[in-house]
C-alpha cells in the first residue's frame, strides 16, 4: 500500500513545516463527512503515533493511520493552483463519486 506525492505537494508541504518552525510531517487521513460519506483529514504532526504507516518523502514523512490507508492506497496528493485559489488535490483511483461541493467522496 502506499500514497504518492507530487513535487509541488512535497515543496508546498515543506515550506510550511520550515514556516511553523518544527514538526516531522504531514498526517492524511479520512473521516466521516459531507454528503459523500467521507471527507480528506489533514495535519502537521510532530511525532508518527505507533499505529501510523509511515512514507519518507525526503525532508520529512508522511503518515496515514491503518483505517485510512486502506481508502487512500494508490492515491497521489497534488498541490495546485488555480487562479486565485490553491490547496491540496488528491487523485484518488478508488474514489467511485463525490458530491458537487467536491469536499466530500464515496469508495
């Protein structure tokens, strides 16, 4: 199982770890939400809990809990910008829909 990175995600990811001062990395997961059923969770973290897979990106890891990783396996998180807008974006093969919102998907 894994998750992949973008090099924009991993630059974008980076400089806000050097911007906050300290932290090992970045935590993704889901959780229940939106019309959907599931929604995308992430955080900075500054230690893996002990349950956590762990994925070394270089100048920091990135770490996904056993219930998530089995809805994220196979996806690559992306960071985009568009316009006047930027975030995160993850291209996810087994999401089957989500709700126009775009906040939310279904596996």
């Amino acid at each position: 199982m894994a998750i992949l990175m973008s090099d924009a995600a991993k630059a974008h990811i980076k400089q806000q770890i050097v911007s906050r001062g300290s932290g090992a990395g970045i935590r993704v997961g889901v959780k229940t939400a939106g019309c959907s059923g599931l929604s995308y969770v992430l955080e900075f973290v500054d230690a893996s809990a002990p349950e956590d897979s762990v994925f070394d990106q270089g100048d920091f890891q990135l770490f996904v809990d056993p219930k998530s990783l089995i809805y994220l396996d196979g996806t690559e998180l992306d960071f985009v910008k568009e316009g006047l807008n930027e975030g995160f974006k993850f291209n996810n093969p087994n999401m089957k829909s989500e709700c126009g919102c775009g906040e939310s998907f279904h596996v």
